[in-house]
C-alpha cells in the first residue's frame, strides 16, 4: 500500500519541481531545500512501525509544508492532502469525514491554486482509498494464509500421530501374536516332544533288561510324537490365513496404492463367493489388474477406473475400466500379450474395448 502512496507523493514533487523551474525561480536554493526536508521527513515516516512517531512526522510534514507554502512556493500545498489523508485516517473510520478534512485548507489558500489544490486532494483521496483497501485485503488473505498453514501444521501433524499410532499398533499386534505363538508351540509341542523324549530315554534304559516295558515305553513316545506332529499340523492352519482373504487383500491393496500415488481415482468392487477362486486364479488376477492400472495411467487420460471381479457360475470374469478417450485402432503391446499368456495358460480369455473409454476383461474358467 505504502509503495503507491510513495509515488503519488513524488509526482506531486515532480510536477512542482517542473513548475518551479518554467518560473525561473530565483531562490532556488530554498526550493531545493525545502524539497530534502520534506523528502527526509517522509522517508523517515516510512522506516518507523511506530504509528506514535507516524503520527508526530505526519504532523512535522505538515509544518514543512506550510513553511514552504508561505515563504518558498505555494505550489508545496498540493502535497498536504495526502499527508493530511494519512494523519486523518489513523483517528477517523468515516472516508467521507477524511476527504472534507483534506479539502479544508482550501478555504485559506491563494484562488489561482484553490483549483488545483482541489483536484490534488480528490486524486490523492482516491489513490488512498485504493490502496487502502487493496491494503486490507492483503492483510486479510495473509492472515487466512496463516490460518491455513496453522490448520495445515495440525493436520500433518495429526496424520503423523495417526500413521505413527498405526505403526505402533501393527507392531503390538505382530507382538502378541508371536507370543500367542510362542506360548501355544510352548504348551502343546513342547510338552509332547518332552514327555516323548522321556519315555524314549526311559526305553533305552530297559532295553536289555526288560524288553516288554521298553517296547511299551517306545510305543508311547510314538503315540506323543504323532500327538505332536498332529498339533503342529494345526497350530499352522490356524495360522494360515484363507486363501480368498489373501487375495481379495493384495487386490485392495493394490486398488488403494494406486489411489495415493496417482490422481486417478480407481474403485474395486466384488460379487460372488470368494472362496472358490483358486491361488492361480489370484496370481492372474492380481498381474492382470496391476498391468491394466499401469496401461490406464499412463495411455488413458482417464479420471476415473473401476475394477469390477464378480464370480458367475462357471466363470471368474475380471474387468477394468476407465473413462479415458479410448482409441480407435487397438494396438497390442508387450501389457496386454503377457495378460493373453498368462490367462490362457488356464484356458482363460481377454476381453480389450474401446468403444467407450477403455477396458480389459479377464475371464478364467472355474475348475481348472
């Protein structure tokens, strides 16, 4: 705001300086004085933040100007609106009040510059007007940028809080089911293998001398080990998790990386009984999707994918779809070959469209 007022201020200073010299005017020499005081002083006005000693070289460029109206030029005079302006608009909220202020040494000056005085002070009014609310919006979207950046700060921060809470829970999770783990193979297996080695160290012992009870003893670590084993079996399957769980996650996982690093935004939606897809069928799946994600970032100038895996009766059929511009000729790259080799190998089939938008079909037969 300052920087137009600052201007404003030396064409004022240059008009008069012009004016003074088509005169002749002979006491240059106070014309140029005059001009370095009144040049300090408002020089000075602008490096304080004081609005204390605002106020006090406001009023100093007043004198100065008067000084100057009555003994050097009356022409300084055109330069007291704005100063007037300035002093007047840190007391007074009404511009109209302002305006009248700046507009009344007009009634005690010469007629022949009343005039000019008059279309100096509407100018320089209206120049201030300008900035000044220019000036508060300023200060308005600066203080809604720091509002934001705040709000911004509290966010990352809160997400950074979350991400770490899920870290710490994922790592007290992996915690406990290591210890679950622990102590199950610790009450079951353990035992087992122990009460077995026992009764095999105990046959040993009375294999010469009692050949009965060592046999006996020997059946019974035999009946522990397969107990063992039996619970081992177990302990692992309950850890295993379905294979549907396993391939419906890495397919979600997929759909949500995709999501965070690129601006198209891909939506999965399934239908049907996961369990009957077979682990080759989701190795397919899950490379034909990725290499169809892959093909729509970068050829499809989509907004939008959607990948559809819905389970028919004898049919698994996998479609992704976006809503890019499509292409009238379609050209096989080395993408959609490998996705035609890699279904055929279980006597599946690829469906390429693009007639609207672009979209890739996977269709695997169940059973094989």
């Amino acid at each position: 705001m300052e920087i137009w007022i600052i201007i404003t201020k030396m064409i004022l200073l240059v008009y008069i300086a012009i004016q003074c010299a088509q005169v002749n005017v002979s006491h240059i020499s106070w014309v140029v004085l005059a001009f370095l005081v009144y040049f300090c002083a408002n020089i000075t006005l602008y490096l304080f933040k004081n609005h204390t000693v605002k106020k006090v070289l406001h009023v100093l460029s007043i004198g100065i100007l008067t000084v100057a109206y009555l003994i050097v030029n009356p022409l300084f005079y055109l330069l007291l609106p704005l100063t007037i302006i300035e002093l007047a608009a840190s007391f007074i909220d009404k511009k109209l009040a302002v305006l009248l202020l700046s507009l009344l040494p007009i009634l005690y000056m010469k007629a022949w510059l009343q005039p000019i005085y008059g279309l100096a002070a509407c100018l320089s009014f209206m120049i201030f007007s300008i900035t000044s609310i220019y000036g508060e919006k300023l200060v308005k979207n600066e203080a809604q940028k720091d509002e934001m950046r705040k709000q911004l700060q509290k966010l990352t921060k809160h997400i950074h809080e979350n991400s770490e809470y899920i870290r710490q829970s994922e790592y007290t999770f992996k915690l406990e089911e290591r210890n679950r783990i622990s102590q199950e193979i610790h009450d079951k297996i353990g035992h087992s293998m122990t009460g077995a080695l026992f009764q095999m160290e105990a046959a040993k012992r009375l294999v010469e001398t009692d050949q009965h009870k060592a046999t006996e003893l020997l059946q019974n670590a035999i009946n522990i080990s397969k107990e063992g084993i039996e619970n081992i079996r177990l302990t692992l399957k309950n850890m295993k998790p379905p294979t549907e769980q396993v391939g419906i996650h890495r397919l979600k996982l997929l759909v949500d990386d995709f999501n965070a690093k690129q601006t198209i935004k891909t939506v999965l939606t399934h239908e049907g009984n996961l369990d009957i897809i077979a682990p080759i069928h989701w190795k397919i799946i899950h490379e034909n999707v990725t290499e169809a994600l892959t093909n729509a970032m970068k050829y499809s100038y989509a907004t939008q994918v959607s990948v559809n895996l819905m389970i028919l009766n004898k049919m698994i059929r996998v479609e992704v779809k976006d809503n890019g511009a499509g292409t009238e000729m379609i050209k096989k790259g080395l993408g959609i070959i490998g996705m035609e080799e890699r279904t055929a190998a279980v006597n599946g089939k690829i469906i390429v469209d693009s007639t609207n938008g672009f979209s890739v079909t996977t269709l695997l037969p169940l059973g094989t």
